[in-house]
C-alpha cells in the first residue's frame, strides 16, 4: 500500500459507460454506496444506449434506474476534452469503464480531461496487464498508450490516480475467436508455450473489488492494485479442462516466433496483436498471494469454478 496519507473520499462518483464492466461495477458501487453516507453513483452514456430498442440494452438501462444511479449523457468520442472535463468537473471521482472499444486515443483523452477538470481521483481505464513489465514496442500498441497515460498522471500532483490491475477478463480466454481453448475440437492452443502463465478476472469479481478499492480506508491513493481470480499456465489450463469436463484435450503450442509471423502478414489485426502479446508473457501473469483479494480475503473465482459454471452445462 501506498505510504502517502490521502484526504480524499469518493462520494460523488461517475462511472464512464455500462458494459462488460460497467455493468458489475456499477451494481456494487450502488450497493457499497448504500452503507456510505452522501455516496452516490452516476454513470455516463451515450443517448443513443439510452434509447435503445435491443433488449438487453433496455434492460441494462432499467437495472440502471432501478439502483438509484443517474444517467447522464454524454459522448467520449465525440466531446472536446474540453466538453468532457466540464462535466468530470462536476464529480469527485471518475472512473473509467469504455474499454478499448472507443479508439486508442481515447484513454489519454479522457486522462486529459480528469486533469484538466481537477476532479480529486481519477480511475482510468487500465484493468488488464501489468503494461510497465510488458514495456514499450511491443506487438499491442495499445499498451504503449496505456503507458502514455500512466506517465501523464504521475507528471502531476494535483488528481490522485487509482490503477486497477486485472489480467485478462476470464471469459475472453473461452472466447473462440481467440482461439486458446477450442472445446468443439477438445483442444488447448497455448500462447507462447503451456508454461506461459496469465492472470484472469471475471468482470463481476472486478466489479466487486472496484467497490471496495474506491471505499477503502484509509484511501487508496496514486497507486497501482493487483487482482487476481486465478493465475494458470497455459498447461494447466487444460488439466483444469479436462478435470472439469471430463474428458481429454489435445494440446499444441502457438510459439512467439509462429504468432509474429502470423501478425506480420496482417499488422492491424487486433486479435493477432493480443495473442502475440501474451505469447511473450511477460507482463501478462502475477502472483495471487500479493493481490488485493487475497489480502483482504475476498473470494474470487477460479478457471475451475468458470469451467463449472459455464461449459458444465453444454
């Protein structure tokens, strides 16, 4: 823990957007808020999600209501730092939830204008790997921005900065488009190598932990936090496949030099960047014995527990 003692609270907070992790961190923000006097949670959208006629949206929008946290709308794309900073401005604390789907430019946009507004914290949106051990030029450049914005909040003393740490989202490593675990085929494709380590969070145990990071005391200030649901090889992640479903797994190996290749002949794309990435490994995977969960003994879940509760059932 940071040694530096901090004064600032989060009471008056906006979360920037209501997805895949918007969403978990909202519902505990409003339900840690409830035991914290003058606590209250807005969240920024734009007018479009608001008026949505897909279901799920529609749903998200009415859970939103429901919890008492209000909508304000606005556009991270769109709005001049300007615009955004005038209405961080109106917050103690901002956190940020888009993703990376705004653009790449968009994370030191939004930093910009938690600066320039002078709001007390800032939450950017950092939740994944350790961006200062992976280091600059790497096959995601993504990262190098993310590092930007860390050096740009650390040039400055006047908004305190939480960084969240988180691994992969635990689900995205299912996803079969990334291509590691291919559960037609019963097979495991390991990045790098099966013993190439990553560390992986649920959204909802991200939410979870947000909520006490951003409530803590004493303050969390100017500091990077570790999360950890689980931290698996990629040969383990098989084991853990095969014990949960029962039933033996092919393995192969996707080697660095394999993934480079494979990037090289199409550089813009998004997926081969990430895989070669975490092929390297480095950055990608951290202890859980040094996490915030573990040392506040909260429980999380693990890719044993995912495996259960959503590839049981097919």
């Amino acid at each position: 823990m940071n040694k530096a003692v901090s004064n600032v609270k989060s009471r008056n907070i906006l979360v920037l957007g209501a997805g895949e992790l918007g969403m978990p961190v909202l519902r505990n923000l409003a339900r840690r808020a409830k035991d914290i006097e003058g606590a209250k949670i807005s969240v920024l959208l734009r007018a479009s999600a608001v008026e949505s006629d897909i279901p799920a949206k529609q749903r998200d929008i009415a859970e939103i209501r429901e919890l008492g946290i209000a909508i304000v709308l606005g556009d991270l794309v769109k709005s001049s730092i300007d615009e955004l900073a005038s209405v961080f401005s109106q917050y103690d604390t901002v956190i940020g939830c888009t993703g990376y789907a705004a653009g790449i430019n968009t994370p030191m946009k939004l930093a910009k204008a938690a600066l320039q507004s002078g709001i007390p914290r800032y939450f950017p949106w950092q939740f994944g790997v350790d961006f200062e051990a992976i280091g600059r030029g790497g096959p995601q450049d993504i990262f190098d921005a993310q590092l930007d914005v860390r050096e740009l909040l650390r040039s400055q003393s006047k908004t305190e900065w939480v960084i969240i740490s988180t691994g992969m989202f635990m689900s995205y490593l299912f996803e079969p488009e990334f291509g590691v675990v291919d559960l037609e085929k019963s097979k495991v494709n390991a990045l790098g190598s099966f013993d190439t380590a990553v560390t992986l969070t649920t959204p909802d145990d991200i939410g979870v932990l947000t909520a006490e990071i951003v409530f803590y005391e004493p303050t969390i200030s100017n500091e990077i936090v570790f999360l950890a649901g689980d931290t698996v090889t990629y040969g383990e992640l098989a084991d853990k496949l095969e014990a949960g479903l029962n039933r033996s797994f092919d393995r192969s190996e996707w080697t660095v030099p394999v993934l480079m290749d494979e990037l090289a002949k199409d550089p813009q794309n998004m997926m081969r960047k990430y895989r070669a990435a975490f092929g390297i490994g480095r950055g990608m995977a951290w202890d859980k014995a040094g996490t915030f969960n573990v040392r506040e003994g909260i429980k999380v879940t693990e890719v044993s527990d995912w495996i259960v509760a959503n590839l049981i059932a097919r």
